[in-house]
C-alpha cells in the first residue's frame, strides 16, 4: 500500500474505538527524564544492569513486542527513543495485560527502574504507566517513515512522529534562525516588525495576493517584502534594523519556491553595499559553523565551502561569458532580442536590455554557480531600488549570493534620491501598464520618506528557507517550511 493510501484511508477501527475512554486520561503528566538524558547518563551500565535509580517518562509507542510474561515497548519523546520493560511478575495483571493491549501510535506515560537487559538494552523497567492519548488512527503501513515528500508535507503530524530527520530539520531550523537573530543582535541591529497588509504591494518585482479589508472598505495587499518600511525606520533614525518575516507572492511553487515563504531582511546606515557583503561572508559562516560544526557542508552530494571570503563576479561578464560575446547594456536591443531567441527566451513587451540579460542570467548563468559567488553590479533596469553605480550608470551597486544554483541573499547600496526614485517608480509604473504585473506601483508614502532624507545605507535580504535547506541538506522547500503550501485534498 502506497503512504498516500495509507493516510488518506485509514479507518477509525472498531478495536481502537472500543479502548478509547478519554475520561480516564489525565490532564498532565509529570516526567521526569527524556530518552537522551536517560542515554547519557546511564549508557555504560552493564547488560542485566539495575541502577536503582528510577525515572518518569513518556512518548508515543513505536514498537512491541511480547514474549508471554516480558513485553517491551519502545517510546519516543522529543529527544529520541527509550525501551519500557513490563516484567508481569512484577505488575498487577490488570495493569500487565493492559500494556500489553497498547496500540502502535498510543501515547504513555511510564515510572520504573532504569535497568538494562540482558543483551544490554537500556529500558525502564515498569512500576506503572497511563494511557496519555489513544491513537483512534492506526499508523501507516510504512510506520518506519512515510517516503513520499507531498504526503510528508500534507500530513506534517505523521511525518514529524515516524521520520527523525522530520523532526531534526525541524529543530536544526529553529537554531538556524536563533543564531540569524544573534548574529545580528551582537552587530547592534534591533528587530522589529512592519505590516503584512498593504494599500500598496512594494519593495520587490513579484505579484502580490490581494485582499480586501471590509471596515475600512478598501483593496489591500499582503506585503512581498519587508523592504521599504525598514528603510523609513532608517529615515527616522534606527540607524540598524532587522526583521524575520513571512513574505506573500502569487507566483509558482516548486523545489525552491513557496507562495509563503520567511525572509530575514536588515539595514545598515552609513554603510554601503560593500560592507554587507563583509556581513554576509561573517554570518553564513557563523551559522553554518553553529549548526553543522563546520563551515565545509554537503548539499545534494556536493561538498560546498563556506569559509570567507567568497568569489565575486561581474553580472555582466557572467553573461557575457555565457553567450560567448562581449554584452554592454548600451548596445542596440536588436542584439539582445537576438540571443533571447537564440536561447530560447520569449521577450515580453516593455523589456529593456535589463530584463532581457536577467533573463540570460537566469537561463544560462545562475544553475552553473557552484561555490559560494557574489554575483556583483546588476542592470539598474531590474533594480529599481538600488543605488547607481558609482562608475557606471546602467548599472546598480548590487550583490546577490549564489550557492549551488541557486539565490541565498541579495543586498545594496540603497537608493537614498527621492527624485531618481520616483523616476525609478514611474519607469515601473509604465512598465506595469505594459502587462508586467510583478513591476513596481509608485509609493508615495515612501517617497515621501524619503524627502526627509535616508542616509546612504546597505541593504539585505536572505532567504531563511533556502538556507535552511543547504545547511540541512533538504532538496525540496516543502521539507523545511512545517506546513507548505499545497493543492487541497479532493473530497471523498
């Protein structure tokens, strides 16, 4: 039976329900010891070993088996897996027989003697135990661990109780993201929140997902990034802020891409993009070492080095290189429409020589960049928040950080003008009554901010879930985000 058959059919049984009494389970249960704790400290006790130490603990039943008077079970807590010895010449035989008739599934709690047996198995040699849930659903054929990745994701709650690495992303998530916030909070950035609903949907190109609010009876946006107001808290004068965030775009889910999805974005006054480049090296490297131990890790079979400094690499020489010609952005659109056709790539009305070499960049450039690069200086075109280049004005001063194909951070020296802004702003606004419904509308909030000056700044963006996948070894996002976004059960 395949994991979707087993958990989309797997019938309330008659026997389950007859053992379901929820009256009798209690409302907590004090325990004393997890499983790894119980490992640790009694891991040398030799084989037929009794400590006389004694221990409370409890989890769900993953294993029995029954040998006429001894019947072992094997629980699971959050830190891992501990055996249960019920000795029935040491129980009461109501009691014996009712472990006895516990389900897969079942969670209990248990006291007795840590003891070992005599093959050397650390167990809890059982005084008493109680029901703590009845499991009415029994557990999927392959208790062992679901294989399937939709079925994993749709149904988070089997996945984390029969798959440990399940449950090992989960956590090792959880300390990637501390360390994040640490290695910020020790750079003297505070974090902070801005909304999640908007008038207008800014601060990146993508589509947002609309709304509508009904008291103030307007349409509304749910934000695509947490860009532009972090900047207007620069403009008054929180010189280092940061925030950890959920971010909505009405775009396509794949391997490396969720509709909702966490970003963690910063910004530095007096700083320009430079200098978060020196952050960014400083931090991946931290965290990769916090989590993994080292800063050499393995994704996908590939060893990746994440000790600094990084390679960098020009954006269009990249893409120069990859189409064999020397490519300016001020050279006649014909050549570009050229290669775009000859690589495959439909223009859509209202590109420049910008969007068309993304376009390349992306086909052509990005899957093959292996190692940690910084692909440096993109066409301002598809930049509409970055600052000009210092030494050449078709191009912005802009970092993304490519790791094993793929975008992990992508930072600038911001855009402090508020004049060439709203040009920026209204060269996207025509581009968006052109039919490029990921361009920019203009802010005039944030214009406005702007007028009352932000300093020069750095900014970044990192892809939480990305990183969570290289330094967890997760090939799809669906594995590290707990609940995914997914295509809705069909009714039955």
């Amino acid at each position: 039976m395949s994991d979707a058959g087993d958990l989309a059919s797997s019938p309330l049984t008659a026997g389950r329900l007859e053992k379901h009494h929820p009256e009798a389970v209690p409302y907590r249960f004090e325990r004393s010891d997890v499983a790894a704790d119980l490992h640790s400290r009694f891991g040398d006790l030799e084989p037929g070993g009794e400590s006389g130490d004694r221990a409370s603990v409890a989890g769900r039943v993953m294993l029995m088996r029954s040998f006429g008077k001894l019947v072992f079970a094997t629980i699971q807590d959050v830190s891992g897996r501990i055996q249960l010895l019920a000795d029935q010449a040491r129980m009461e035989a109501s009691e014996f027989d009712g472990f006895r008739d516990l389900d897969l599934g079942d969670w209990i709690g248990a006291e007795g003697e840590i003891v070992t047996t005599k093959k050397g198995e650390l167990s809890v040699r059982l005084g008493s135990f109680v029901l703590l849930a009845k499991a009415l659903r029994p557990p999927p054929e392959k208790w062992h661990g679901l294989s399937d990745v939709e079925e994993r994701s749709r149904h988070r709650y089997v996945d984390l109780a029969v798959n440990p690495e399940a449950r090992k992303v989960a956590i090792d998530r959880t300390r990637i993201v501390a360390e994040m916030r640490r290695q910020f909070a020790i750079r003297g950035f505070i974090e902070v929140e801005t909304p999640v609903l908007l008038i207008e949907a800014t601060g990146a190109l993508a589509r947002p997902f609309a709304t509508h609010h009904s008291a103030l009876d307007v349409d509304m946006y749910l934000h695509i990034a947490l860009e532009l107001h972090l900047k207007r808290l620069v403009v008054g004068g929180l010189e280092r802020v940061f925030e950890v965030g959920r971010i909505f775009r009405n775009e396509g889910i794949d391997a490396t891409h969720n509709p909702e999805f966490t970003m963690l974005e910063a910004y530095q006054a007096l700083a320009d993009y430079r200098d978060i480049l020196q952050l960014v090296e400083e931090v991946f490297s931290a965290v990769a070492t916090e989590v993994t131990g080292s800063t050499t890790i393995t994704y996908k079979g590939e060893s990746i080095d994440l000790t600094p400094p990084y390679r960098q690499a020009s954006y269009m020489d990249l893409v120069s290189e990859a189409v064999g010609q020397d490519l300016g952005l001020a050279l006649p659109s014909t050549t570009f429409e050229a290669l775009a056709a000859a690589n495959g790539i439909e223009v859509k009305p209202g590109w420049g020589n910008g969007r068309i070499a993304e376009a390349l960049y992306d086909e052509l450039v990005e899957p093959g960049l292996r190692q940690p690069t910084f692909v440096m200086d993109h066409p301002r075109e598809i930049s509409p928040l970055a600052r000009r280049h210092r030494s050449d004005p078709d191009l912005v001063e802009r970092f993304e950080l490519v790791i094993a194909g793929s975008e992990y951070a992508n930072a600038f020296s911001e855009l402090t003008d508020p004049v060439e802004q709203r040009e920026r702003f209204e060269d996207q606004a025509a581009a968006r009554a052109m039919g490029d419904d990921e361009a920019h509308p203009v802010d005039e909030d944030y214009l406005r901010a702007l007028e009352y000056g932000l300093p020069p700044t750095g900014g970044l963006g990192i892809g939480i879930d990305r990183l969570v996948m290289l330094l967890t070894d997760s090939h799809h996002i669906r594995e590290v985000i707990l609940f995914p976004t997914m295509r809705p059960e069909p009714r039955t």
